[in-house]
C-alpha cells in the first residue's frame, strides 16, 4: 500500500472532486489519496464519491480554521 497526495487547496467546487476522480484512476487497489482541499462543497461530495466508487474513507481531519484532509482507500 501507498500514499499519494493530492493538494486542491484553493479550488472550488467541483474541481476538488474532479482532481480526485483522475488521481484515483492512477492508483492501485489498496493504495491511499490524501486529499487535502478547503472546500466546503467537497466535505459532502468526496465521500459520496468514495462510497459510490467503492473506496474506504479511512480519515477525514479537519485543518486549519478551514480546511480538511480526507483519505480515500482505492477499492477493488
């Protein structure tokens, strides 16, 4: 298993998400996506996005006054 790290700090909605999607089809089954992003739309979108691929969301953190860091656990 690997980590990756995706930084969308700065994009809006829905570019978070659409990083995500193309960084997620590089990975591996079993590999991580940090996803380190600040916006607000994304708290709901990324992990209705995991779940309705198949991925695990292992963390999912708050940073900073706002940002978050969510985790996402490449599925089969």
């Amino acid at each position: 298993m690997t980590a990756y790290t995706l930084e969308t700090n700065g994009a809006v909605c829905p570019f978070p998400l659409i990083d995500a999607k193309s960084a997620m089809e590089q990975l591996s089954s079993g590999d991580d996506l940090v996803i380190g992003f600040d916006c607000t739309q994304a708290t709901d979108s990324l992990p209705q996005w995991a779940a309705e691929d198949g991925h695990e969301v292992v963390a999912f953190d708050r940073v900073g006054d706002a940002g978050w860091s969510i985790t996402v656990r490449k599925g089969v």
